[in-house]
C-alpha cells in the first residue's frame, strides 16, 4: 500500500512539471551556409545604414530556462558584448552578441557551477557563444530573425520569431523561443530518475537608445 501511495504522488509531480521549452516556438535548425557577398550601403536602395548602437548588460538581457523532469530553472548571463548596425528600413540591420559563457548564472548555487563543467557549456573550452544575423525578414506583425548561432563549439544557422521596433530615440527588440541542447552537443542526460530536458528556453531584450 505505501508503495503504491508511493509511485502514485511521484507520478503526480512528474505530470505536474510541465516542459517550458514545448510553450514557445521552436527555433528552426539548420547547418550553416557561405553567407552571400553584401551589397556596398550605396548599391541597394534603403540599405544604408544608420550608425552603429552598442548591445551592452545595461540596456539588454539574455536568459534562458532549462528544464529537468521535476522541475525547471531559469539563469542568464551577465558579461556580454556586441552591436546592432541599424539600416532603413530595420530589417535591414545587422544584430552581432558575443557571450562570455563564464558570467552564467542559474537560480542555484549548485547548479550554475554544474552548468560551466565539461557536463554543459564547459566554460574552460568553449569560453565565448556568438550569433550574427544574417536575415531579418518583416513576418506579420512581427519579424523572424536568421542567423548563426556558435555554442559549446559547434555553429548552427537557426531563425526565431522576435519583435524588433526603431523610433527616433530608442531600437528595442525582443524574443522567446526554444533551442535544442543536443544540437550543439551538449548531451549530459540527467540522473536516470530525473532526465534533464532537450529544449532550453531563450529569453532575448534589448532597448538600446540612438543619440539625438
């Protein structure tokens, strides 16, 4: 009988832990591909761009939340540079990230050390992640974001849903959507009772201000 009670509430929480990543839109995947020779800002109407708006920890985030069968985590990192060259109209510019993948954190001690061993993101070896846009394509009332995406080693072209606005004082964008972390070889399954989840939910904000 106690066993039963047992397994019983057990199933309760593993049904009850829902998995974050299968809430938001699946990044599609692909290999990378020799990107096109870029038109001068002079050869193609509208492409010219203008100015170049810093992506700094003071004006953007980057989250994520990972995912075991019991229970899910959130985390982020705090050391992260880049830019976006900003083109008329805005899916013309260009977004560049460069991730210092030692500054991650999770919502636990343990964990944020577990996540920076050779078991996760292996921060030793593969101490930056990058994306570079390639494609920002205008998607109903949104846009969908393509571009190369380097982590733990291992570069893959993916293209996410995302919000992307530009008025005279301020550019903001922002997105939700889910990678697979066996994309990128990051395979470390979990204890046997308590699987770790394929699918990382990635958080994106950014506001950066244009000068007047």
């Amino acid at each position: 009988m106690r066993a039963a009670v047992f397994f019983f509430t057990i199933g309760l929480v593993v049904s009850g832990c829902k998995d974050p990543g299968a809430d938001v839109t699946a990044a599609t995947v692909e290999s990378p591909v020799e990107p096109k020779a870029q038109p001068s800002s002079g050869d193609e109407p509208g492409s010219k761009a203008d100015g170049s708006l810093a992506i700094t920890p003071s004006n953007s985030t980057i989250e994520f939340v990972g995912a075991k069968v019991t229970a899910s985590h959130p985390g982020g990192f705090t050391d992260f540079g880049g830019k976006i060259e900003l083109g008329e109209p805005v899916e013309k510019s260009q977004i560049e990230v460069t991730i210092q993948t030692a500054s991650l954190y999770a919502d636990k001690e343990k964990l944020t050390k577990h996540l920076k061993s050779p078991d996760f993101f292996d921060v030793g070896k593969f101490p930056t992640a990058t994306f570079r846009s390639v494609e920002i394509k205008k998607d109903g009332d949104g846009h969908t974001i393509s571009g190369d995406l380097t982590l733990h080693g291992v570069t893959k072209r993916i293209s996410f849903p995302a919000t992307l606005s530009a008025t005279d004082s301020e550019v903001s964008a922002s997105a939700e959507f889910s990678i697979n972390r066996q994309d990128y070889g990051i395979n470390y399954p979990g204890m046997r009772d308590d699987l770790i989840r394929d699918l990382v939910v990635i958080k994106l904000s950014l506001k950066l201000a244009r000068q007047s």
